[in-house]
C-alpha cells in the first residue's frame, strides 16, 4: 500500500482551501455532474420520441452516485479516453441503460457542462464569503470612522485621515469586486446540447431532420440545469473567454485581498493594528518575541498566484485553433480550479483576519501626535495671515522651524516643532493657541462623515440585496 506521503498533493487542498471549495472541484462531483448530464440527455430525448424507455432511465438515476472509479480507471489504461471509461465503468453497472447512454453526444457535452457547472458553484461559494468580509469591514469601518490615524502618502507621512476611512478604501474593492461577481456570474452560459463540432449534426440524424426537436432538446437540457440560456454557437467547446471572464474577477478578488493585507503588514510594523494572534501562537522560532503577520502575508502569497494565474485562461483562449484544439484540457484542469480554490483560501483568511483586528489607539495616538506639528503648520500660517502678518514671511519662519524640528527628529529627539513655533515673535499671538491648533480632529477633515455616507449609500443597500448570504461563508483554515 503506498504511503499518501510519497505522493504529492497540492496545499490548496491539503492546507489551504474551504471544504465546500474542495468539494466542488473534486473528481466524485465531476464524475456525478457527468452522470447527472447524462440522465437530463436521456429524459429529453425519450421526451421527444426516441427509443429510451423509463426503465433505462430509472436504472441510470438508482447508480447515478454508485461511482466505480476503479473500473473507471482499469478501463482509461486501455482506452485513453477519461469519457469513453466513465461510460464503460457506468455500463458494468446499468446494462440495460447502456447502450443508451452519450447517445448523440460529444465528450465535450459532458466535459465542459460540468466545468462550467463548477464555476458556476464556485462563483456562488465565492459571493457568499465576500458578502460576509464585507459585513465585518463594514463594522470596523463604522466603529473606527472617527478615530484620527496619521495618513501617508508614498509611506510617508502625509494629512490625517481616520482608521475608518482607510477601511473604506479596503471595503470599496470588495464592494466593486461583489458587482463583478455578480455581473459575472449572470454571463455565464451552458454549453448546452450542441455536437462534435457545435452543428448538432449528430441530433438532427438522431431525430430525422426535424430542426425543432434538436434545437428542443437544447433547451430542455439548458433548463433542466438552471440555465436560461446556453450559448448560441460553439465549435467543440464552449468559447473560452468565458473562463477569462469569470477568473478575471478572481483576479480582482486577489487583488484587492492583496492591497489589504500589504497594508495590514505595514501597520503592524507600525504597532497600530495587527491581525489576530492567539495566546499561545508563535511568531519565530528564534525570535520568542515575533508577532509576524503570517496570516496576511499568506494572503499575499496566495493572492500573487491567483493574479499571475490569469494570464493562463487568456492564452487559452486566444489559441484556440478553428472548432478547437487540445492544448487547452491540461492547462485548463490545473488553472481553473486552482484559481477558485486560491481565492476561497484568500477569502477565508481575510475574513479571520477582519474578524479579528486589534486596533492600538495609543501606539496611532503616539505616532500621529510626532507628525502633527508638521501637518498644522499651513493652519497656523492661514491663521497668523488673518492676524496681520505677512504670508511670505511666515512662511518662512514655518519653514525655518520645521527644517529644524525635522533634523531633530531624525537625530533621536522628540519633535520639538511645538516649542519652536511658540518662541518665534512672528506667532506671538498665537503662541497660546497652539494646542489648540494641534487637536488631530482638526485636520481628519469629512472622513467619518464620509465612512457613515458610504455605507448608507453604497454598502447597505448591497447587503441588503445578499443578506442571506451574510455569516454564511466556508470555514476558515488558518
């Protein structure tokens, strides 16, 4: 018996990715999918008059889920055809059905109606942990929407925002990213019942010419899935710009996970919010005192895969040659799967890690008030012009201190901007009005009010539409 640990197994499934994820790109749900496919061939075309009786039917759907997947496989050693085995392997089991099943049909009928059967799923599971990240952001972004943070700008220090406000902008790609999904998911179509090469040549012979028949089984298979539509034309396979579509939002996905987490990682070297860290989880097994951001530089890393991965579905389909070639199948079982089953892992751990931030509001406090006499300089300069004096040479003065201030900073030494400024004889007047001209709510502009606007017009309405989706995301594997 061989040792699962001599064999490779790939961490999305192992480590990574949600139950309901795996699940859905697993080969019992493809092998059931196809059989599934086969049952819905059968019943529409009994229902337009071919020779299939309901007891064919009925023995298909009692072993629909009986999967022999050993036989399966002894039978794809000879034949070197994964379809081809499939219906060998179910034909051991419904002999009577057997020489009525894929009747007309191309491997592609099966092959690509469960794939997009699976991104269609996968699009859903997908939607489902997006809504709730953006739940739990929505919550952080109104419970911090006052609180005064020191901006920056290129990682430099720049005007105030507030914690809520910059969750905003975190909140705004998962919101864009839920239009997408949504938009994405509405294009995508069946395959349908469409042929070796997509004339449904095959079908017409079956049903003697008769054009309404063919193009009713079409439709009746389309419907019987969930479909309103399949597409219109094919070649041998369904056009593969929709997998370029649909992974595109993938991409948008990671993307935006991507931006979160990079940001979270330099707040936590900044101490001012971390991911969550259990009591007795370590950091470093050399540095006791490491607190790393493990959770979202995982994100990173499974987000970077996720956007590089993209590029694989465009290739495909630009290099599908006439009705279709088979460069594509290798490429396309690796790519698709891997990029959903990535996005759920990325998903799963931004909602942990949004479920459980630590705000430090003394560290922010602290780290805003060693910038705060820089960024209230051009208000005191405004104000000492309303008192009479000259612009240009405040602006002077101002430049002067700062200058100093900064040079102070960078030697070790707490900012002394405040003191500066007061012993100058140009702000006299303003000397005792300092502190006042240093409270951080001065200088955060509309940011809270801008968090509550965009939620009330923007995010709610959203969650409204997905409530029952809300808290109903996969379960999470750190």
């Amino acid at each position: 018996m061989t040792d699962s640990s001599d064999t490779y197994r790939s961490p999305l499934g192992e480590r990574y990715a949600s139950r309901a994820m795996r699940e859905n790109f697993s080969e019992r749900r493809k092998f059931t999918t196809w059989r599934a496919l086969w049952i819905e061939l059968a019943r529409a075309e009994k229902a337009l008059g071919l020779a299939i009786t309901t007891a064919q039917i009925d023995e298909m759907v009692a072993h629909a889920n009986d999967l022999n997947l050993d036989v399966a496989a002894a039978f794809e050693k000879d034949l070197r055809h994964d379809v081809m085995a499939q219906i060998h392997a179910w034909g051991e089991q419904v002999p009577t059905a057997r020489p009525i099943i894929h009747l007309g049909a191309t491997s592609c009928f099966v092959t690509d109606n469960a794939e997009i059967l699976a991104m269609r799923e996968g699009v859903r599971l997908l939607r489902a942990q997006l809504v709730s990240v953006i739940a739990v952001m929505r919550e952080f972004a109104l419970e911090h929407r006052a609180l005064p943070t020191l901006g920056f700008t290129h990682f430099q220090a720049a005007q105030a925002v507030t914690v809520g406000k910059r969750a905003c902008l975190w909140l705004q790609d998962l919101v864009h990213d839920l239009e997408d999904l949504d938009h994405a998911e509405a294009t995508i179509r069946f395959r349908g019942v469409k042929g070796t090469t997509g004339t449904q040549a095959s079908f017409l012979e079956l049903f003697d010419g008769d054009h309404a028949k063919v193009r009713a089984l079409d439709v009746a298979v389309t419907k019987a899935f969930g479909f309103e539509r399949s597409f219109g034309v094919t070649g041998q396979t369904y056009p593969r710009q929709l997998d370029f579509r649909v992974c595109q939002v993938l991409s948008s996905i990671a993307q935006s996970a991507h931006k979160f987490a990079t940001d979270m990682r330099l707040l936590a070297h900044k101490k001012e919010i971390e991911e969550p860290f259990e009591s007795k989880q370590i950091g470093s097994s050399a540095m006791p005192w490491k607190r790393n951001p493990m959770r979202s530089e995982r994100m990173c890393s499974l987000a970077r895969f996720v956007i590089e991965a993209l590029g694989n579905t465009a290739h495909t389909a630009a290099n599908q040659w006439l009705e279709r070639t088979l460069d594509d199948s290798a490429n396309r079982r690796i790519v698709v799967a891997e990029m959903f089953l990535a996005t759920d892992a990325v998903l799963n751990l931004y909602l942990n890690v949004a479920q459980g931030l630590v705000v430090n509001p003394h560290v922010i406090r602290r780290n805003l008030d060693e910038e705060l006499p820089f960024l209230a300089s051009e208000n005191l300069m405004m104000e000492a012009v309303k008192l009479g004096a000259d612009r240009q040479d405040v602006h002077e003065c101002v430049r002067k201190a700062s200058h100093a201030a900064a040079r102070a900073v960078k030697n070790g030494e707490p900012n002394p901007l405040k003191n500066l400024l007061a012993a100058e004889p140009m702000l006299a007047n303003l000397s005792g009005r300092l502190d006042r001209f240093l409270d951080p709510s001065r200088y955060i502009g509309r940011a809270a009010e801008q968090v509550v606007e965009y939620v009330r017009e923007e995010v709610d309405p959203l969650l409204e539409r997905h409530r029952m989706l809300i808290g109903k995301s996969s379960d999470v594997r750190v």
